[in-house]
C-alpha cells in the first residue's frame, strides 16, 4: 500500500532554494545508497511525516526513504501549504521543513507552529545547507526540534526521525495523562461542594436531578467501594436493646447494571 501523498505545485510559482552557490544538487543521490531498516510504524498506526522541499529531486529521494520504511509521507513544495497541512488536528506529528521554502520558509513555519498554545505537539526538524553555529541557533530560536544539513545522510535522517518519534509518542502519553489528572481533580471538586442530601433518607442528588444512594454516588464519582459495619455508639444502643436503633442491611455496591444491590 503506497502512503505517499504528493500536492503538486501551484502554477507559476517560483521555486527557491538555500543551496549556498557551488552546493550540487545530484549530492543528495546519496540518500538511495545503503539504508538501514527502521519502522515508522507504531502499535496503532505509521507515523505521518510532512516533507516540505522545494528541491523536486529532493522531495521525492525524503519521500522514498521515510516510505519504504514505514512511514506515511506527504509531501509539498512551499511552505504556505505545508503550514496549511501542520495546522489541521489531525496533520501530520513530525515535519521536515526545508529552510528557504518560497512564500514562507521553515523558519516562518516554525513561529507560527509554536505561537498556538493549544496546538498539538509536532517535532519539527530543519532541512538546510546553512551549516554555521548561528544558522543554528536560529533554527531552535524559531521553534525547531533537529537540524539537518544537506546533502542529507539515509541513516542520519531515519536515526533522527526515530528519535523524534519516540519524542512524539512519550508527548501523546503525557497529553493523556494529564486530561486523566484533570478530570479526577474534577470528581474531587464536585465532591468537596455543597451536595444535597436527603434529610430522611439520606439520599445524594446529582446533577441530572436523580436521587440516589449516597454510597452509589461516590462510587459513581470517584470509584471508592465501602465496607459496611457498625460503629460503637451505634452497637452500644442495640446491645442495650433502647429500640430506637432502626438497623438496616448493609447495602454493596453492584456492578452489573450500574446501581447498587442489597446484600441478601
């Protein structure tokens, strides 16, 4: 099954390039050589890439590797498209973003990325024949997760996809974590605010106005089981035979159709 998507390029536009002058683009052939063999696939589903290259060859070499190992790949070649594609919810995680894209480069991608502060984490890495200590500064200053410099490596390139994979799936786990901690925090609260209860029968009413056994709703709320007993005050009036202790069997919690049942 071919994961590779390809959106062609608009009509009349102009491709760029941060090739510095003398940089041979047939160097980046390099890629078809020896490759390692790694899986993008996870447990559930391949991991999606973005390839935004506007280098023709190029794009279709990335493209080619990270499929034949596993990965889903869609590919453009500017970078108004390739902001277009990371800012749906369910775009691809992990972008490999050329730097100098024409109508908006990587750079530019990576800022607008990073100003949402409810997007969804995707680990971007830099593709680039800019290769000084300031170009790489730059690069993690906009937002960049990894910086590659051409001609790109097979091995270096599956070896950083992977890691930033790793990245992305320890970044879902902790997104998933913390909605959990949160509506727990949640059940706290609505159990620490005022409840109505029944004065006669001590009954709790929740939000959808149903009245209910009090040990049913904490259960309910927070999963907490009771044991049923009898406390000293309450054993000393029935063992001194007052007859004004009305003694009730214990009711548990049942779990077969959601309500509690009386013990026989």
């Amino acid at each position: 099954m071919n994961n590779l998507t390809v959106v062609s390029e608009p009509e009349g536009l102009q491709s760029g390039s941060d090739s510095p002058p003398g940089h041979n683009a047939d160097a980046d052939e390099s890629m078809t050589q020896k490759e390692p063999f790694m899986n993008g696939e996870t447990t559930n589903s391949p991991t999606r890439v973005l390839v935004a290259e506007d280098h023709a060859a190029t794009r279709f070499m990335l493209s080619s590797l990270l499929e034949r190992h596993g990965y889903q790949v869609q590919a453009v070649n500017d970078g108004y498209m390739a902001q277009g594609m990371l800012a749906v919810p369910d775009g691809p995680c992990i972008a490999l973003l050329d730097w100098g894209l024409p109508r908006q480069t990587g750079l530019e991608i990576c800022r607008a990325v990073r100003r949402q502060p409810q997007q969804r984490f995707i680990y971007i890495i830099i593709v680039t024949a800019r290769d000084t200590v300031q170009d790489l500064a730059e690069a993690f200053e906009a937002g960049a997760d990894d910086f590659i410099r051409k001609p790109c490596d097979p091995v270096e390139i599956l070896a950083r996809l992977r890691s930033g994979q790793r990245i992305v799936e320890l970044e879902h786990r902790l997104s998933a974590r913390i909605t959990e901690c949160e509506e727990a925090l949640d059940n706290v609260r609505r159990l620490k605010r005022l409840l109505p209860i029944c004065m006669y029968c001590k009954k709790v009413r929740d939000d959808s106005q149903y009245w209910q056994e009090i040990e049913h709703y904490i259960h309910q709320e927070t999963g907490t089981d009771f044991s049923h007993g009898i406390c000293p005050d309450c054993m000393a009036e029935v063992r001194a035979g007052l007859g004004t202790l009305e003694v009730k069997r214990p009711r548990l919690i049942g779990f077969n159709a959601g309500a509690p049942q009386t013990q026989k």
